[in-house]
C-alpha cells in the first residue's frame, strides 16, 4: 500500500477498515494508495458532505478542475477533472501525472471527451450540473458548459466550500500536527534574531525554520485578487501601510510588484514585530502570529498587546455552535472600544473588517467573523482568530491563534507562548 | 517625486522626459510616483502596446482586474480596476489600498459604479470591451459584462498576453536586474552544502540566499492549474517522478498537498541536484537552472549535460526575429537524438513537450518552444531556454538560462558558471 520513500521515517499512521492508510511522516503526510479511491472512509465522509450541498440546489452533479478542491474530493491534484455524481461512484479525469490507475479512472486529452466516456460507463449526462463559478476561469467555465450542452450549468463554488467548512476528523488531526510543526518552527524564533537586522534579513531566516520543519511554503488563498509570499512579517510603522489585499494587516512589501509585508526596514530598538507565517505543512493552512520585540517596549504596547488577549480570550469563551459570527465580531469591538484603542484596531490608515476567518486548504474560508455575518458556528469549523491592534511609533501587537469548533465550545490548535517575547 | 524610503539606498535612478523617476534600489525596484500616471514614458508605451493589440479585434477599450495585469499597465496593483480606452487617459478604480490620489482615480466600493463614473467625465460607454477571460473567474465575468450591458464583451487575455510579450526597454533592464541578482545569490550554493543534507535542507539554505539578495518569492504563473512554491531543487531520482504540474521537470513533492518538486530524499553521493529557483527581485521571473554534484558523477551524466548546453548554443545561434518557435524546439529534438540521448530529455516517465517558454511578470508568457508553435521570435521577446535531461539513478542534468531577443539574435541576461559544480 504505502510506497518506499512513505515507508522511510513514518513517525505515525493510521489505518482504515478497508486497508488504506494515512501516514504522516515527520510533519507532513503523504497519502500514497495504489487505489486512489481505497481511502474510502474520509473520502465518503467528504463526498457526502459535498453531495448534501449539491443536494441543497437540486444538482445532480459536480465537476471539479480546482487544485484546491481536487485535493479536498480526491485526495491528490491533477491536471484534470474529477466529476461527483448525486448517486453513485465518481470518476476522475486525468491529464497529468501520467502513471495512475483505478476503476474510475481515466486518462483524456481534453475535456471533450468527459461526456462520452460517462455515456459509455452507463453514467447519466446530468440535469443540473455544478461548476467552479467562482474559481474556473470565464473561458474554462464557458468551455465545460458548452461540452455539457444539454445540462443546466450552475455556480458549485459555494458548495463545495459550504462543504470544506466543516472538517473531518482526519483534517482536524492535520491541523494538530501542523499546529505541532508551526510550534517548533516559532519556537527557533529567537535564536535567530541578531541585532541590527532588517525585515527582510529576519523573516528570511524565520521561512527557513518553517521550511526546516517541512513547510510546503506555498500560500493558498481564494480569490484571484489575493495573494501574499509565506505570510508576514512587520515590524514598525511598516505595518500601518496600507496594501491593496484583505488581510488583517498591511505593510508596503519590498516593491510594487508585491505591495504587501516586509519592507526591508531595519528592527530598531522599541519597535514590535509580528511574525505571522502560515504553516502549510500538509495542505491545511494553519495559522498563527506572535509578536517580538526588539528590546522593550513601552507600556502602551504591553497594555494594547493585553487588549487583543481578552479578545480573544472573551470571543474564545463566547464561540460554541449555534453563535452567529457577527457576534464574536462585535465582542471585539466593544473590547477595544472600552479599552480606548479602536482606533488602532486591525490597523490604522486603513482597517480589516474582520477578528478572524475560517482556515482550511485555503487560508479564507468560511466562515468570517465580520459585522454583519449572520451565519452561526458549528461543530468542525476551523478558524483563525486575530486581535490585532498597530501603534505609531511602535508597530504592531496582538495574537492570532487557529481554532476548531467542538461541540461545546472551541479548542486551541497552536499552543506557544502568547505574551510579547524581547528579542536579543 | 521619491518618498523618503525610495531615496534611501538607491542604486541607480532613471529620469524621464516628463520628470517621473523610475528608481531601482539594491535588487528590487521601488517606484514611487506621486502621481500614479507621472511614469508617463514608460506606462504610455505599455498603454500604445495593448491598445495595438486591442485595435486587431476592434475593441474600444479593456477593463482590467488581475493583478498581473494590473502591475503592468499601471505600475501597481491595486484592489479594483483600471479601464483603457483606445482613445484617451485610461482611468484607475479603487477599492484598496487607501490613499491614492490623482486625476483619474476614483475609489469605488463595487464595480457597478464604474459605467456612472466614465459618463459622468465624458468617458462613452464601449461598443467593444476587452475583459481578462482567461483571468477573471466566470463570477466576476459574467458580473462586469451585466454591468456593461449595452457593451459587447470580449476576451482580452489574449489581446494583453500579446502586448506584455514584447518588452520595453525598462522591463529588460529590470530582467538584467534580476538575473544580477539571481546569480548571485546562486553563487553562495556551494557554500551552504553539508553532507547527508536532505534536498529540503539544501533548498532551504538556497530559498535563504534568495531571499537575502532581495527575492519577492512570490511564483506567478497563468493558469488556474499551475502552482509551485519558490522553483524546484530536484536531485536522484525524484527528477523522474511525474507531477500534475506542466513544468519542465516533476518531482512528487513531500506529500499530495503540493506534489513538485523536493520530496526529502537524501542527497547521495553520485546524485546530481538541479537548483531551479525563480529570480522575481523585482517582478519580473528570471528564470534559470543549474546543476550541482554531490561528489563525481558518471561520465554519462556529463555527457549528457554537455548535449543540453550543445541544445542551447545551436539555439541561441538560430534564435533571432523571424525565427519560428517550432524550428527551435526541433534543434533540440534533433541534437538529443543524434546524440542518443532523446529519451531522457525533458523528463523519462512524463516528458514535458517544451524545450523554452517565454517569461515576464509570470513565468509561463508568450512565445513557447514547442513543436508545431509557427509563432516568430521578436525584438523584444524575453524567454527561458531549458534544455534538461533526467538520468536513471543519477538525476537531472542540463541548463537554463534567460534571453532577450536582440534586432540581430538573443542575449544571455543570466550570466553565470554553467558546468556541473561539485558540492562538498
């Protein structure tokens, strides 16, 4: 079942009822079945949760070409397509890699050729047929709408993210262990600091313990507008700037063709910096930010830094199933309001509208604890939250740490000190 | 013109006609215009090139939303959109980032304000509008097209594909910038090598140095499907493992959450490694490969690289305006096979069918070394020229580099050692 290169340094697997297994090796996992459907049991889980969706709009079945969602319903990415039908097993289509093998798996050139193959294995052409509306490109979209001519395409998008919201167990217990690898990573944080350096000379050897604990590196974001280098590190006024992306935080970047994050200032003295990189380490983005210091800082920021732990403290003692999100938002706000530093909330010259967001394969998911959100948390739903206050003068404080919704509450992913830790 | 952060350490500036500055600083280029269409020089001859494009399918203007797209036509991005009329000043919607200012900037909470807006300044309403549909997802396609109901839309991905794939003389010294950068961070390899190393530490030594010379690290590609995070180091046998990924080479990966690239082997003696970062210091993907040796190889390893360096100069020899891709690629096909060597190029178990690929702010442009590509190289065109080949046992051997096309023939911008170096 598992190949060689699996086999070496597995530090725990774990097997199914009907003989596949999951191993993880060091921090990452690698999920190598000769079957590519024989890990059954998570796989179902995760069909049926997107079959209920679909279910909700009365399609009868989706094609996915995503990478992101690809990884979700079939395990592995593909140069490909994989179509889940309401009843009945899927099939996956495949460019790329050369090499696979399975029942329901079959090798094409292009997408013209789905809808034949489906006929010959006896697979009704679909009434309903869902497509990534908001991922696929207009053309790509237009092109798999015009080979299913006789079936009405819709917008699948917000299904199969409806369905990625609520984890599994086995995505909760990789989010454990990438909470664990992200851990190790901020905990060689210190060492590395010298003084003297810029941004840029820090955050490089920070990637490097991420990297050095198996980080993938690699940042996945919904959206075609988003997009960022590992995550952030700032440190100073750096993080007052604004940028033209929805994080909860700016920074200028090293240029205009990256305006967002480090921007090559030097750490001075009195300055914070917040380290805020996601750890990727098998495809769930978990994330975390802690906040140095080089040498002290002044009592403002202490206090503020103090603010942004009772938010997150309250809104952590607040969340359990059936709490709308807009309420944990407005905890938030009366927290730093009260405290007198709404202003310097989720930044200054310009503002996040948000304290946290759902995290997955994608750094953004469902849900968002924003104004105005009405949906209510549940079971399995996976969150970062992140209190974060910028000081003029001083940079930024705050925490962020990731979340999974239990039944009766949450419970914390990433465990490592919150308070501000003085860097040299 | 240049804000204090510019002024500091620059490098070499640049003053135009109209008294923009355009100023580079250490590797990476800060342009801070105060106002953002003062860069006049430069962004008109960027306007001129996609208005051509666009005059080929009678299109009155292109409204642009990539980022990509975005940093190319308007030296920046931003959350929002910029729309080029084929006659006039083109004007720059904003969501974020907040605090720009100038004539034809208007900030806006939703795209259905932009029609109010272009009325309101005499701006007609397009007969013809060019919108990215190879780029915008189909949601937000279909949502501008709505908005421009009376306008015709068409897909203008390929109209600005076309004009970035000639470059200004600014964007090929920002590509020398680069490849200045790149191999000078290549030059600090050998010294990060220690034995026993897995590819993940070697790489993370490499991503360093990168990073230090000023590395943006963020990989752009065209293509929902194409994802890598900084390049690939490959060494052994991973170089033959088949990926999703249309790259030149594979690599599995360290586990299905991104299968390319490194996947923890151990580098062993005899194992060749091929270190294949991208070069974006500035934007621009330098593109270029090298191969080291843990210890001697073969003499059939050597061999074989001295055939892919062969591939490269009968290449830059033939390779100048006028000359089609397909010719190109055909002297590769014909020089591996002469010399016995053809199926190991590009790959053993999955071959990429691509010798070259054109490179600018992503790495995939316009043109592409590939068989049956009539297109012809011109004046202006900046590619990567790959000629790679993958030894059982061994691992991959070969060369990249990139190249401008001159008037007469193609310059090597990336200059650096290209034999085999021993590491250790």
């Amino acid at each position: 079942m598992i190949r060689n290169k699996c086999a070496e340094g597995i530090v725990s697997s774990q097997e199914y009822a009907d003989g596949s297994v999951f191993c993880f090796k060091g921090n990452g996992y690698l999920c190598e079945e000769q079957n590519l459907f024989a890990m059954n049991n998570e796989l179902e889980l995760r069909w049926n949760k997107i079959r209920s969706c679909m279910a909700e709009q009365g399609a009868d079945a989706i094609l996915l070409a995503g990478n992101v969602d690809l990884l979700y319903a079939c395990g592995r990415i593909v140069s490909g397509y994989f179509y889940l039908p309401s009843e009945g097993m899927p099939v996956l289509f495949v460019k790329r890699p050369s090499g696979l093998s399975g029942d329901n798996i079959f090798y094409i050139h292009k997408p013209e050729q789905i809808p034949g193959i489906l006929q010959e294995r006896g697979i009704k052409i679909p009434k309903r047929l869902m497509l990534e509306g908001d991922e696929l490109s207009y053309s790509a979209y237009m092109r798999l709408s015009k080979i299913f001519s006789t079936s009405e395409c819709l917008n699948g998008t917000p299904a199969i993210r409806q369905a990625r919201s609520i984890k599994t167990p086995l995505e909760i217990e990789l989010f454990r262990q990438a909470a664990a690898a992200h851990a190790k990573a901020y905990s060689g944080i210190s060492a590395v600091y010298k003084e003297g350096m810029t941004d840029l000379q820090f955050s490089a050897e920070v990637e490097r313990l991420m990297r050095l604990e198996g980080c993938l590196g690699i940042f996945r974001i919904f959206g075609q507008s988003m997009e960022i280098f590992m995550g952030s590190v700032l440190t100073g006024d750096n993080a007052e700037t604004p940028s033209p992306y929805d994080f909860a935080l700016g920074g200028a970047g090293l240029g205009p063709a990256l305006p967002v994050g480090l921007n090559g200032t030097v750490m001075r003295k009195g300055n914070s910096v917040m380290v805020d990189l996601s750890g990727n380490f098998n495809g769930y983005m978990c994330d975390m930010s802690r906040v140095f210091s080089v040498g002290k800082l002044s009592e403002q920021a202490y206090r503020a830094h103090r603010v942004c732990l009772e938010v997150q403290d309250r809104i952590a003692g607040k969340a359990k199933p059936g709490v709308a999100c807009e309420e944990l938002y407005d905890i938030a706000i009366e927290t730093v309001t009260r405290e007198g530093v709404a202003d310097y909330f989720m930044g200054t010259k310009q503002k996040a509208k948000f304290v946290g967001h759902g995290i997955g394969l994608e750094i953004n998911e469902s849900p968002v604890l924003a104004p105005r959100i009405k949906q209510e948390l549940q079971p399995g739903m996976v969150f970062a939250l992140e209190p974060k206050i910028v000081l003029p003068g001083i940079g930024p404080v705050g925490i962020e740490n990731s979340w999974v919704v239990t039944e009766n509450g949450v419970e914390k992913l990433t465990l490592f000190p919150e308070e501000i830790i003085e860097l040299g």
